[in-house]
C-alpha cells in the first residue's frame, strides 16, 4: 500500500451510471493518508433525484472511505454542486468525516492551499442553474456514448476512451472555460494570500503554475480517474489511476507472453 500524507478526490458522481466506483475502490485498497479530502460531487444527488443508479460498489467507496476514518484517517468532506444539499451541514461531523465549505491545507513544507469544489466561481452554476441542469443533462448524453464505443474497445483489447474528454479538449469554448476557471482559481488564492489553491469541478485533472499560485485539479472518477496525493516532503503528485492500471496489466501480459514482447 502506498501511503501519502494528504489525499485529493473529487467528482466521483455516485448514483450515476458514469461513476467508475470500482477503479475507485481499487485505488483507494492500495492508497492510504494520514488526511483524506474529499472535493465535492461524491454523491450526483441531482441525478438521485432523477432515479438512481446504485449498484454494491457505490455503497463499497463509501463503507471503504468510513473504514478508513475508523482506522485513523483524518477525511475532509467539502459538498460540491452535485451534493449542495449537504453544505447545510458544514461544520459537523457525520461518522467522523469532518464537512466544510472550504478549508485551509498546510503542507508539510508549511505551504497554504485553498481546497474548494470550485463551483463557486462557474457563473452557470451560480447564476443559471437550469442552464448547469442542462449541461448536465448534455454531459450524460455523452457519457452515455462512452460505453458502447468502450465496450468495442475492449473486445479489442484496447483502453477506456472517453468521448466527452476528448471534445472538452477539442471545443474551442469548452477550453476557453477551462482556461477562465483556473485564472479565477488561482486570482482568489492570490488575494487571499494562500500559495495554491486545490479543486474539483470541471473534471480535468491540472497541476500547474499560474504566476505566483500552485492551481491543483485532481479531476474526477468519471472519465479520467484521477486523484492528488502530498508526499510527506509537501510535493504535490498527479495520480492518474487509468494510465497505472494500464501499465500494470501491459507488464502481466508481457509477463505471461515474453514472446510477445521480444517481436
């Protein structure tokens, strides 16, 4: 098991059919923190409201994530857009998870990140939020897409390819609002003076530098599934989960098949 000092999750979307819970709960049996932040959008209760989808799985992350407050681990739950009902809870505890609407991490290098869903600073979100109900609604057509390609892909032996990943990289305004999103992100932790600031919300994984502040997106468990963990030194690593599963099986099949690998 791989242990970091902090751990960054966000827009796991349980209750919909997208939510990659089982690559999740893969990732969280060989991943390990002393603190857990959990960054918004873990239950979609907007597409509960719509009837859920809730295999054994969804319930498995979340019993797992209890188990590990039991065991020790500190875990930070900040509601995101898809869970805003639960922000009326900020400042309890429910089974020993803290909820907050934002909170303040100093790493161990004593470097201060603002972490935060980050709808706050979508205007669709807060000011239109039919117009977000109907992305969202968008956002699930292409998801849906998804499986039918991915099943093809895997008779082929290929990896998960996702179709909304590829046109939000592809659509000039779909990358035009990533780039806005981050530079709101990282002009609010500049005037507070944090530097860094860690989200979720557009599910697009980053770490990079915007002039003075350290901007951290540790994507989603929808398409990308990725997560942010702190090293014990207070360096920030991009985990992204998909690309190791991958390696991994290429080394089994390799392993099992050295002929293959030699032509």
């Amino acid at each position: 098991m791989k242990k970091y000092r902090s751990l960054f999750i966000s827009d796991v979307h349980l209750g919909t059919r997208g939510s990659q819970a089982e690559m999740l709960l893969d990732f969280l049996r060989e991943h390990d923190a002393q603190t857990i932040y959990l960054v918004g959008d873990i239950v979609d209760f907007w597409r509960i409201r719509r009837g859920a989808i809730w295999p054994q799985s969804h319930n498995d992350v979340l019993q797992k994530i209890l188990r590990k407050v039991r065991k020790g681990s500190r875990v930070i739950f900040i509601p995101g857009n898809h869970d805003d009902g639960l922000r009326q809870y900020c400042g309890q505890k429910f089974g020993g998870i803290e909820i907050k609407l934002q909170d303040i991490h100093e790493t161990a290098n004593g470097k201060r990140y603002i972490v935060m869903h980050g709808d706050e600073f979508d205007l669709v979100v807060r000011y239109a939020k039919w117009l977000a109900f109907l992305g969202d609604r968008s956002y699930q057509m292409a998801m849906w897409t998804n499986l039918p390609i991915n099943f093809v892909r895997r008779r082929l032996g290929l990896g998960y390819w996702s179709l909304s990943s590829y046109l939000k990289l592809r659509v000039k305004s779909a990358v035009n609002f990533i780039g806005e999103f981050e530079q709101k992100l990282s002009k609010a932790a500049k005037e507070r003076k944090a530097d860094g600031v860690i989200c979720g919300h557009i599910h697009h994984a980053a770490s990079r530098q915007i002039e003075d502040i350290h901007y951290l997106n540790s994507g989603d468990w929808v398409e990308s599934c990725t997560a942010i963990g702190e090293t014990d030194e207070g360096n920030f690593e991009l985990i992204r989960w998909l690309d190791i599963v991958a390696e991994r099986k290429a080394k089994a099949d390799a392993a099992r098949n050295p002929n293959l690998e030699a032509a």
